[in-house]
C-alpha cells in the first residue's frame, strides 16, 4: 500500500476529485494548508503603488491510500486532472504505508481499503 500526498491548486480540487471519483477512487482525506516551493509566493501592487510580497501561498493537500497497484493510475489521475501549465500547479509523495485497519471490523491490509 501506499499513501498518495498531493499539493494542489485549491481552484482545482473538485475536478481532482471528480477525476479519482470516475477512476473508482473515492476515500480520500483534504487539508486546507498554506506555503511555498519554486513560486516563492506572489508580488503584487497595491493602492498608492506600494508592493506586496506574499510568499506563503493557500493550497490544497490532498490524501488517498492506495493498493501498490494502483498508485500509478492515481498519480496519473491527479497530474491530469490537476495540471494548469504554470508554475505553482504542486507536487505529489508516494509514501510506503506498512498496514491499514478498518476501525468497525478490524479488518487490515488491503481489504481495509
């Protein structure tokens, strides 16, 4: 199993989620996060031509367990659906996850998915 983390747009979370929806994935976890990567925030002008940097930027970080064998097609899911062709459109994580236990049954590893 592995834990799919995606930094996205927050403009495009419901077409991300649309997406996995149609690929039959449907659990997922969303967090309202803010920060920063290769963008390094925004530079904006102001009333009375003062300057603003604002370097911390709102984002959506999204979170799906998957089984091995269908990482790929999520990631694939994600990039596609996700990607706008600028800078700031957000990065994905695979992360290795050792086990999964459905609370109401204690079932675990991949039927708890």
């Amino acid at each position: 199993m592995n834990k799919v983390e995606a930094i996205i747009r927050p403009e495009r979370l419901s077409i991300v989620v649309s997406a996995l929806a149609e690929e039959g994935f449907h659990g997922l976890n969303v967090s309202h996060v803010t920060g920063r990567g290769e963008q390094r925030g925004i530079a904006y002008v102001g009333r009375a031509g003062q300057s603003y940097v604002v370097d911390m930027l709102p984002k959506v970080k999204l979170e799906i367990v998957v089984r091995d064998h269908d990482t790929q097609r999520v990631i694939d899911t994600i990039i596609t659906a996700a990607r706008t062709g600028e800078v700031g459109d957000g990065k994905i994580f695979v992360i290795p996850v050792a086990n999964a236990i459905r609370v109401r049954t204690g079932e675990n590893g991949d039927v708890a998915l």
